[in-house]
C-alpha cells in the first residue's frame, strides 16, 4: 500500500512515511492510493473475531508489510490492554431499532484513545527504529489532546505539545491534560477558540523548514492512520448487530466536529462494508449539515455549545471526503482549495451533491433539544448520554427511515461533561479515575492567539 496527497504534489510514500509526515508535504491530506476492498467471503470470517483480531487483519492491509507481524501484533495489544472493557468496543441496545457502539472505555474516557493508545505505540517504535527524536504537535477540543498525552506521556525521545483553546474545554478535559507532570508535556492554552488552535498548527505543518528543523510529527485526524485505526469499530459493531438483528445494511450515526470518525465510517463502506446511511449529527456549529443540504461549505460564526468537542467550523477532514466526491481529482482539489482561500467558501455541483446525499444524511442538534434527549433516554431506557452521543441519537430519530437498523457512535462517557448533564437536573456518579483528576496540580501556560507566542514557547521546549 502507497499513500498520495489529496493535492498530488507528493510522489507516492509507504505507511511509516505517511504516518510520520501527518498532513501531506504540499498541504494536501494523505489518503491510500487505493482503498483496498473486502470480499463477502472474508467478512463472514471476519464476523468471528474478537476486536484485536480484527485490528490486525485491517491494518494488515495498510502496512503492507512494513512492519513485522510480531511486532505490530505486539503493539495492538499494548494499545488495547488500557481498555476498560474486554470488548474494547462494545454494542448495547437501546430500542429493537437503535444501538449504542461505547466507545469510551479507554484510558481518557473518548473515542480517540482507540486510535491515539495506537499511534502513541507507533510513535515509539518509529522513534527506535529511525532513532530519532519526535515532537508531536497538535490541536485539540478537549479528547484528542487528553488522549494523545496519555499515549506518550514519559516515553523516551518523544515530546507532546498540545493547543486548547481557553476556557473553552470541559473541566474534566482541561484536568485530565494539565495534570499530568511527565516533563515531556507542554500544555499550551490558547486565548482564542478550537479553529484558531487549529489553524496554527496547520501553518507550523506547512512551513516544511520548520517542520524538518523540530521534528513535528502530527496527532491530529489530519493524520491518515487515525482515520485506519478508527474503521475497525464500524466492521465491529456491524458484525455484532447484523448477527443479532439480521439486517443486511445497518445506518451509522456519528457525532461529527473535525469530519474524522464519519470519513472513517465513509472509509469502511467503500472497503465493502454493506452501510446504509451515514448519518452527521452535529450541534449549532454546523457547517457539515449546511453542506450535506446545500452543496456549499461557508464557516459560520463559532458558538460554544454543550458538546464543545464538536465546536469546530473548519474541518479537517473535510478535504479528504472532497477528493473521492471528485472522483480522486487532485487538480479540481486544488482549485477548490485555492477557492477557498480566497473566498472563504465551497460550491460543488448539483451531480457531486446528489454522490454526497446518496451517501450521508445530516441533523444539527440545536441547545435545549440536545439536553432533552439526554433526560428522556434516562427517563426511557435508564441509559445517561454524553452531550455528543445525545446528538448521535437525536440524529437517528431525525434521519433514519421506518425499519432501518441504526447503530449510533457514544463518543464520551458522561462524566466528561458534567457540565450539560448537571443542566439536565441528573447527578451522576464519577468513575474513579476521573473524580481522583479533582486533587492533581495543573501544569500549562497560557498564551495569546499570536503564532509568534506558540513559536516561541515551542523553542524554548524543544530545547529543554
Ligand atoms: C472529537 C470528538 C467528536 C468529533 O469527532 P471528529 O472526528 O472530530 O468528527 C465527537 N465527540 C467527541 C466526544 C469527541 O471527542
């Protein structure tokens, strides 16, 4: 397997390269040359396998053989040992109609300890077998930045710098980042939003001098093997679902912010998996859902919302899911993004929107209904939502059709927003591991929203 910029101004790279150069060299995303297809045949195989098992058969096709299977058997273990559940990713039905994938039972209480206890191993092995030094740089909304830490935190020839944006992260996102006293952290917190945080990292990436010079290496879902390691819950939970329900496709409802975790569930479909709709949820910050209605992708103005991991207007991902609407034409991306730039929007045609409303259906989740639908699952079903899975769920009623078999993404644990659930007038009780967060000394500097600033804080901790 080679990987190829969106933009097509790379020549072709092998895994590891692609891995470590995160967003393309010409600005573009990485994306396999070729989306590798699974037969019929091997997914009734497949069925029958526990969740490493399948992580093994599935990157198996993205490595290519560039790491030994010993080796990458070894770190899929590792990677999924921190679980909390033997599963890692288990279903659990709500409504004949509706399932519920949990994908909270990492070490941070978020879907991307599934794909960052994952890259923190690969980080590590990259950083042995090049021996060289590696400085992970990236964004976060609050989970990615908890998670990426927890992946490395006091690992040998790794250093972790992390952008949130201040003030704007749960309190339990915020401890779970700057509690954590390896000297190996940095914690930058950002006077600003997600998409500001956001946008100076992607300028750190494009300045290749820069980039070379301190070894960045990227966490965010800009980077392509995120988006691989997260396609094995899908092919998960449609095996376990269609084994106990019988239906052939089943919709996937997925509470969207970066365009991450959806493109993953796009990804998997065109491997072969028979998915229905894919279903963006999203919340007031819903450029997604304009653009899955209208053909056009125009940033708004940011809210802060009660689920803050989806306040993001620019998503990253975005381009990626772009290419293959296009037919994989690196020169129309081009243009588009040129566009973009300039005019500070996306039009697609009237053919390319029908390909995109064939393959997702949209729902934004606005204020109070996110908080109603959170109290009446608990009222119904005794189940307490996340503000994030609420949105997955309410999309679901929204979008799927009568009989329809709906299996919807619980991205978070509740106790990570206690925020919104308190709203809800429900108290809950905290698992152990975060109520402890609550007695640990913080450890981050605040910086303004210049670039110079964040420049000038990462110097000083490169050279530490
Ligand atoms: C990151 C995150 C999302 C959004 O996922 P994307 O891949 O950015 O679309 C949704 N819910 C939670 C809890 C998250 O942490």
């Amino acid at each position: 397997m080679k990987y190829i910029s969106t933009r097509g101004n790379i020549g072709e790279v092998g895994f590891i390269d692609a891995f470590m150069m995160g967003l393309g060299n010409d600005g573009g995303l990485l994306v396999p040359k070729e989306i590798p297809a699974v037969s019929a045949e091997t997914m009734k195989e497949w069925a029958q396998l526990s969740y490493q098992e399948l992580v093994l058969r599935i990157f198996s096709l993205y490595t290519s053989g560039e790491i030994a299977d010993e080796d990458l058997k070894e770190m899929v273990a590792a990677s999924y040992s921190t679980f909390r559940h033997p599963e890692v990713t288990p279903v659990r039905k709500l409504k004949d109609d509706l399932y519920l994938l949990e994908l909270f039972h990492g070490p941070t209480f978020a879907f991307k300890d599934i794909a960052l206890q994952f890259m923190g191993q690969l980080y590590s092995y990259a950083a042995t077998k090049q021996g060289k030094k590696i400085n992970i740089l990236g964004a976060t909304s609050g989970d990615t930045g908890a998670s990426a830490i927890e992946g490395v935190r006091g690992k040998d020839g790794i250093k972790i710098c992390i952008l949130h944006p201040n003030g704007k992260v749960s309190k339990v996102q915020e401890l779970q980042m700057t509690t954590v006293q390896e000297d190996n952290v940095l914690n930058l917190s950002v006077e600003g939003n997600f998409d500001d945080c956001q946008r100076m990292i992607k300028e750190l990436f494009a300045d290749l001098d820069f980039k070379s010079a301190n070894h960045l290496a990227a966490i965010n879902s800009i980077n392509f093997i995120r988006i691989m390691a997260q396609t094995v819950y899908y092919f998960y939970a449609y095996f376990q679902v269609a084994k106990e329900t019988g239906a052939k496709t089943i919709n996937f409802s997925v509470p969207t912010g970066n365009f991450g975790d959806i493109f993953a569930g796009y990804l998997a479909k065109r491997m072969g998996l028979p998915v229905g709709k894919l279903i963006l949820a999203t919340n007031e910050n819903n450029i997604l859902e304009r653009f899955v209605h209208e053909g056009i992708y125009m940033p708004g103005d940011f809210r802060s919302t009660y689920s803050p991991s989806m306040d993001i207007q620019v998503a990253s991902n975005f381009e990626r899911y772009l290419y293959y609407v296009l037919d994989e034409n690196a020169e129309a991306i081009r243009s588009l993004m040129d566009d973009f730039k300039k005019t500070g929007k996306i039009v697609i045609d009237e053919s390319a929107l029908r390909k995109v409303q064939a393959e997702f259906a949209a729902h934004g989740v606005q204020g109070q209904a996110c908080l109603d639908t959170i109290k009446q699952y608990k009222a119904d079903t005794d189940y307490l939502l996340d503000p994030h899975s609420a949105c997955g769920v309410a999309a679901v009623e929204k979008c799927a059709g009568a009989g329809e078999i709906s299996v919807s993404l619980a991205t978070a644990h509740p106790a990570k927003f206690n925020e919104a659930i308190e709203l809800c007038g429900i108290e809950q009780t905290f698992p152990e591991q975060i109520s402890e967060l609550f007695d640990k000394q913080q450890k981050q500097t605040l910086v303004d929203g210049e670039l110079s600033s964040v420049v000038n804080e990462l110097v000083k901790f490169y050279n530490d």
